[in-house]
C-alpha cells in the first residue's frame, strides 16, 4: 500500500492507543517507602485493558456488500480497526445518509452512484475526498462524475456504459462511420440495421450519442456540470438531430424499444443493437461481439456513462480513518480486483482496466466505450431534463412531426424538437 500522508496519520493514531494501553513511564525505579503501597494498589486494581478498536461502518447494496466484507480484514489488522459492513438497499442509501447522518447513526464510507453527489454535496452530506496519488489511476470520466463545485466527493470504482452488439454470424464488426454502418446493412439484405431502446419510448440516456456527441450538450462541463449554461438548442446539439434524422429516415437505425431491440437481434433480423453490459445475457442468443458506436464526422460517439464510487459521510467523526480506509485499501488494484472477480462491474481504474481487457475484451469494450463518454449530469437540476429531452428525441425516432393532439405542440423538425426541449428545461428549471 502507499505510503500516503493519511495513512501515516493513521499509523501514529494506532501507535498512540498501542502506547496508551501499555501504559506512560518507563522510569521502574521505586522508592523504598513507596514500593509495598504501590504493590498493594496494584494487586487491588482491576488489569489495565487496551481500549477497544476504533470501528468504520460501510454501508453498500448487497452485491457489493458481499463482495467487499470478506476482503477487510487485512485492513482491519493493519490499522487496529474494525470494519463493519452493513448490507443497505441501494435505493435508500441515498436518503438514508441525509436523515441518519445528523441523527449520529449513519455510516462513515457509503458506496453508491456518481449523480448523488451534487445533491449531498449541496445538503452537505458528503465530505470532499482528495484522491492524492490514486487520481492517475481513474478514468477521467470517473473523476468528471464524482466532480462538484470545485472538488471531488469519492472514489470511482465501476463505470457503466452503452456500445454496439453486433451478431459475428452476419458482419465481421462495426464500422467507424454510419455510413459504412448501413452499407453494411444494405450488403446482407437485413431486415434491420441498428436497434436499440429510445425509438417507441421516451429515453434521453439510450438517445444520449444522438444529441450529446460531436459537440452537442445539455449542461456544459467544465470541472462541473453549469445549469446555467443549456446547450440542447445549441448549434451542435441541433446538428446532431438532424443527423438523428437522417439516420431514422434512411433506415440505418431503427423505432424500437428494448423488447423489440433485443428480439430483433436474437432473431438475426437486425445485425447491430446499442445496449449495455446488463445485455449480455439475452444478447448471447447468437454469437456476438461488441465495439464501439459509430462516430459523427471523425468525432467519437458519446454515451451517457454511470460511475458508482466510495463516498465518506461529512458527518463521520473519524474522517482521517474513513479517507484512509478508502484510499489506503479500497482503492488498491488488490482490492478492486478481488471485488470485480466476486461482482465484475467494469472498472474505474486503468490498473484493474488491463486486468479486465486481458480476462473479458468484451468488458474492456464497454468501458473503452464510457471513457469516450459523459457522466450523467450529477447535478439536481437533472431532473428537469429527462421528460423533456426524451420526448423530442421521440418525435425524431419515431418520426412523429406535426402537433400532437394532446398537448397542441408543434414540432416539425429536429431543430423544432431540441429547441422545445431547451424550452422546457429552462422553464423547469426556473419554476423549481
């Protein structure tokens, strides 16, 4: 392990209650008039114990739980602590730390999702975690996600991605470009080409590379996500519809939801499908592989990545302990690598990243694809975008132009549809 400047704070605390257990003076010279009192006291007093351990509580969901519990013990030696790790349903941990931390009941480390932050950040619930020398190893779009308002809030440890499936049996792999893409479609005579979730349905994360790559961007970044600064109706986002577009009504991608996506692959009716990791299992009906998405105009696809991490609760009164539970231990390739062989999320890392490339290419592919990728804005104002970005993208997959008859809104075209998602988000944003 390092040998980090909070790792040596922890040693001197651990060597301090070694030193207090065994007691202060050296001096064993005794005066004679003193000696048989102080025998006497001695045989009357109880043996002196060492305190006990200090203890860290680590809440993470099931998986994950399992996966770390039978790892801490080598850190429970080496620092003189106790750790313990508490099974937690991952969807309460989010609310739980805001209610249980200030009640002096919550955990010191929480492990959850990167777009919690800027929430627990703003509600001061999540301490700022300086990564030191470990920041060379994460994925930039792992420290991007754990970003807010000047500092990072915890150690990224798993990415999550969308990439294209392609069925081996009918193409040999995706190309770089969409053109390439739907020749190669044209030349096996598919019944389909590219399927994927977001063409029946409204969903801004699957639509994601169609809006937010080549420039194109909801909330712009720069060491964090600005809410002031919208850029769904930016000329780079509304060249990117009209891409989108293009792409609909030349039939390179195809109107379909995740069910007819997954059955239209398994079938061999659609060469190529962009979904992620969770995939596999049904995709395996044939014999795939997977790359990349296809880029815009020599600029790579952008996908919407998920970035999971080791957070510490700003009401943690053993915060030295806690920093160096994370950094000292979790967050060595030791460890990481133990957790992904129990519970194989894509990592965080580069050092586990060549472990996984060399073991599952396949996995080495999705997080090759979400380190081209954006974090999901972690920022509250978030929620304002989904409904509304998801919507227009709809119309343009589905083609569905013209007003539609239950809200009177007119959209005829793709820079109509970003331009009213722009709108919306504005107006929610401001209303809220």
């Amino acid at each position: 392990m390092k040998n980090t400047k909070l790792r040596f704070i922890v040693f001197l605390l651990v060597f301090s209650m070694v030193a207090v257990a065994c007691g202060g003076s050296n001096d064993t010279t005794e005066s004679p008039d003193t000696t048989e009192a102080t025998v006497e006291e001695t045989l009357a007093s109880p043996a002196t114990t060492a305190p006990p351990p200090e203890v860290i509580v680590v809440w993470a969901e099931e998986l994950v739980a399992n996966a770390l519990d039978p790892l801490v013990g080598a850190y429970e030696a080496a620092a003189g602590v106790d750790v313990e790790v508490v099974v937690y349903d991952f969807g309460a941990i989010r609310t739980d730390v805001q209610t249980a931390g200030p009640a002096g009941e919550g955990p010191d480390v929480f492990l959850g999702a990167h777009d919690w932050v800027g929430e627990l950040a703003a509600n001061g619930v999540v301490a700022p975690l300086d990564l030191g020398d470990s920041v060379n190893d994460i994925l930039d779009v792992g420290i991007a996600g754990f970003s807010y308002g000047g500092n990072v809030y915890g150690f990224p440890y798993a990415t999550e991605a969308i990439a294209m499936f392609y069925n081996t049996d009918l193409v040999d792999g995706v190309p770089s470009t969409w053109e390439e893409t739907k020749a190669s479609c044209d030349a096996i005579g598919s019944q389909l080409c590219v399927v994927g979730n977001g063409g029946s349905n409204s969903d801004a994360y699957f639509n994601h590379p169609f809006y937010g790559s080549n420039g194109g961007y909801i909330f712009k970044f720069d060491g964090g996500f600005d809410a002031s600064d919208i850029g769904l109706d930016s000329d780079a986002a509304i060249a990117q519809a009209e891409y989108l577009d293009r792409l609909v009504k030349n039939g390179t991608v195809a109107a379909t939801d995740y069910g007819a996506a997954m059955a239209a692959f398994q079938e061999g009716n659609a060469p190529y499908m962009i979904n992620g990791p969770w995939a596999r299992g049904d995709a395996s009906a044939v014999n795939y592989s997977v790359a990349l998405i296809p880029g815009f105009d020599g600029t790579t696809a952008t996908p919407f990545v998920g970035v999971r991490g080791a957070m510490v609760s700003a009401f943690s009164e053993k915060q030295v302990l806690a920093q160096s539970f994370i950094l000292d231990f979790f967050a060595t390739v030791e460890v990481q690598k133990a957790m992904y062989d129990q519970d194989p999320r894509l990592p965080a890392t580069k050092s586990l990243l060549e472990i996984v490339e060399a073991a599952d290419p396949i996995g080495g592919k999705f997080v090759e694809s979400a380190a081209n990728g954006l974090p999901m804005p972690n920022i509250p104002e978030m929620a304002s975008v989904w409904g509304a970005v998801g919507d227009a993208l709809l119309v343009i997959r589905s083609q569905s132009y013209g007003t539609n008859e239950e809200t009177g809104v007119t959209i005829d075209s793709p820079a109509d549809a970003m331009k009213w998602a722009a709108e919306q988000v504005r107006s929610a944003i401001a209303g809220s």
